[in-house]
C-alpha cells in the first residue's frame, strides 16, 4: 500500500500536483461530497485563502482538521 496518494489539479493555467496521506484525500473526497461539489473544486475553495509561502499539502492538512 502506497503511504501518499498524489492527486492533480488545475488552478488557473498551472496543473498542480498535490501528494497526500490517502486518509486527508479521504476526507477531502467526503467534504466535498457532502456539499454536492467535486474534490477539485472543494480543493481550490480551501487554497484560495492559503497564506503566502505555506505548501499546499500543509495548507490542505491544517484546513481539512477544521472541517
């Protein structure tokens, strides 16, 4: 079994690759379907308010605690 899942996903024009423990994509994939949204869009709700200079997979981590 692979310890991180890696997942990408489009923010503007970039293709971002995000690597995860499975149980935080878990969690995303439950969020978000819980609010009728796709992972993808729940995701780029949560990076929109990322502070300047923190990594998106710490980002996602801390956020997703609060979910």
């Amino acid at each position: 079994m692979q310890y991180l899942q890696k997942r990408s996903i489009k923010r503007g024009e970039l293709l971002t690759s995000i690597k995860l423990e499975r149980q935080f994509f878990d969690r995303i994939d439950a969020a978000a379907a819980a609010t009728g949204q796709r992972w993808t869009d729940l995701v780029r709700a949560i990076l929109r308010e990322k502070p300047q200079g923190q990594s998106n997979a710490s980002w996602l981590r801390v956020s997703l605690l609060e979910i």
